[in-house]
C-alpha cells in the first residue's frame, strides 16, 4: 500500500487560497477606490498677502455658470407693471387713499390751466385728485401709446411726461402724470389735467 503525500498537495493548496485571498482583497480595495475617485487636495483660503487672481479663459468663462451676487437687504422697487396696475386699481376704484403711501413728504403738484397747487403734503394731493372723478366708473389706462406721450411731450406741459412717469388717462377725457425722481421712487411731482388742455 504507497501513501499519497498529503502534506505538500495540502501546502500548495494553501499557497492558492491565499494567493486567490489576496487577489480579491486587491480587487475590492481597487473597487472602492475607484468608486471614491482621485483624491482631492483641498484649496486654501486665500489671503491678504496672495496676489490677483489670474482671470479666467475664455473656454472657462463660456462653460462657467455665474455665481450669484449676494441679495442686498433693501427689497427692489415693485415692477412698472405692477405699480401701473395698483394706480389703475386706485384710480378706478376711488380709493385713492391706497396711493398715499407712493408719495413723497412734499409733492408739487400742477393742475393744467388753473394755476393751482405748488408744493402740498401727500393726503391733499390725494384730495386735488378729486378733480379727475376717480370712482365714477370711468376706466384708466397706464399704458399710454408712444406716440400719445410724443404728443404730450412736445406740448406746453412737456416737463411734466419725463420717462419714468406713471401716465393714466381715463375714458372720460383726465389725465394724471406721476412723476418720481426716479423709477421705482416715490412720487414727487404730480401733474393733472384734461386731455383737450394739453
């Protein structure tokens, strides 16, 4: 009877399973590597003492998307359209007491041919708007034509249509000009009249 030599056969066999062991312990931690992707170092700060910026590539800015610039704590005027519409709503309505906060402390106010106001406090502009009926069921509109204000502007009472001016003219033939010293601002100049004056 041979015997069969078990002793090497059970060390090579060891030598795979470690080998094999190894192999996939390599594998797995290539796997995960690669999954993780390449280290990133991270960026320092930069400081007071570091040069400019080199300023970007034209590929990079093309492909860069803008960061945006932090919101100011003072909340942006109301859109022209919006604000046309409250002044519609207002005019209409004949709650002119709503426009009352648009104004300005002083408001100069001019009404066509009669040589009436000057320099008045917001709630008796909002009284001398009692010439152009609000709330009498006229309708107002905001959106002037061009060639309207054209007209307007080339007339006796052409300083009183500057761009920025909220122009209403009702069915019933009245006209209102708010002007603020700059869109969005308050009102500080106020213009009425009637149409045929203009």
């Amino acid at each position: 009877m041979t015997e069969t030599p078990t002793a090497p056969r059970r060390s090579r066999l060891v030598w795979i399973l470690a080998a094999v062991l190894a192999l996939v312990i390599v594998f797995v931690v290539a796997f995960f590597l690669l999954q993780r992707g390449p280290a990133v170092d991270p960026v320092p700060s930069p400081t007071a003492t570091e040069g400019p910026t080199p300023s970007p590539s034209p590929s990079e800015t093309a492909t860069a998307a803008p960061t945006p610039s932090p919101t100011a704590t003072i909340s942006p005027p109301p859109a022209e359209d919006a604000r046309a519409a409250n002044f519609v709503d207002a005019m209409t309505s004949g709650n002119t007491a709503a426009l009352e906060g648009e104004l300005a402390n002083s408001i100069f106010v001019a009404q066509a041919a009669t040589g009436c106001c000057g320099d008045v406090d917001p709630v008796t502009a909002i009284n001398l708007l009692d010439y152009v009926n609000p709330g009498s069921g006229a309708t107002w509109n905001f959106s002037i034509d061009e060639a309207t204000l054209a007209d307007y502007r080339s007339g006796e009472y052409a300083e009183y249509f500057p761009p920025q001016a909220l122009v209403g003219q009702s069915s019933d033939g009245f006209l209102v000009s708010f002007i603020p010293a700059e869109p969005g601002g308050l009102i500080e100049t106020l213009l009425i009249a009637l149409v045929i004056v203009l």
